[in-house]
C-alpha cells in the first residue's frame, strides 16, 4: 500500500516528495534529537532515500561524526536524519508531512533518556488553540483569520 506524500518546512522554501509504504512511524527520546528539535521528544518517519525527492534542496548541519540533519536556514524547522556513511534509508520528521494523520507510532527508541513526565499526557486537560482569546485575537487583527 505504497503512498506519495509530500511535505516540507514552515515558510515552504524546502519541499519534498517520498513515496512510503507503510504508516509506521516512531518517537525518538536521545538527546541529541531532543536538542536539535527543542522538544521531549521527535516522531520521525522512515523512508527510502532513493523514494525522497527534495524539489528544493535543504540545508544539512553535520550533528555528529556520524550523522547529519536536513532543516531550512530560512524558517529554522527540522526535516530530518540521516547517517552520512553507507545511507540508504533516513528518517522524515512526521510533523514536516502535509497529512501525518495516518501515521501510527510503532516504537519508541533511545528510552534510556526518555523523559518520564513526558510520556503519558492523555490525562491532561486539553485546550484547543481557537479557544485561546490571546492567541485567536492576535491572529484575527494582524491577519484577519485563524491559521489553516
């Protein structure tokens, strides 16, 4: 059940095709992915790399001896990983994907830094973004409408 999907950063400067075969995705928890993407965690999404066609080349930050990362300089958003030597695969940040409903994740990896207070948030009260005056009254007198 191969899927064309496409995505790319916030200010859309990096965009990408990949075709994928199926929905799995995972939560990586080692530091280093918590630091380049400022979160608890990053859903990341394995691809082929001779399935990825970036229709606009990406910057790439050499982030350790081994491994490299694709963002855009312009709008600073994190596309991904991928080791530099004998590559054939890399992972796609999932919130890079324009439609990353589908995934599921499968696993978790490096749970040796995997934050606990972080790992079930289920239980939490939940507000969504349309329901913040602060924010929704920003959006409407600089822009006119909510975001997409």
């Amino acid at each position: 059940m191969a899927k064309d999907l496409t995505g790319g950063c916030q200010c859309r400067r990096i965009r990408y095709r990949v075709t994928v075969d199926n929905d799995d995705a995972y939560l990586c928890h080692c530091k280093m992915c918590r630091h380049a993407t400022g979160g608890a965690s990053i859903a990341f999404v394995g691809v082929d790399l001779d399935k990825l066609v970036w229709e606009t080349e990406p910057d790439w930050y050499r982030s350790s001896p081994i491994a490299e990362r694709p963002f855009c300089r312009t709008c600073g958003t994190p596309l991904g990983f991928r080791f530099i030597e004998g590559a054939t695969r890399m992972d796609i940040t999932l919130g890079s994907f324009d439609e990353p409903r589908d995934f599921r994740p499968v696993h978790n990896y490096a749970v040796e830094s995997l934050l606990p207070n972080w790992q079930h948030t289920a239980h939490l009260p939940s507000l969504r973004s349309d329901e913040n005056p602060n924010v929704t009254d920003r959006w409407m007198k600089t822009v006119g409408k909510l975001p997409d």
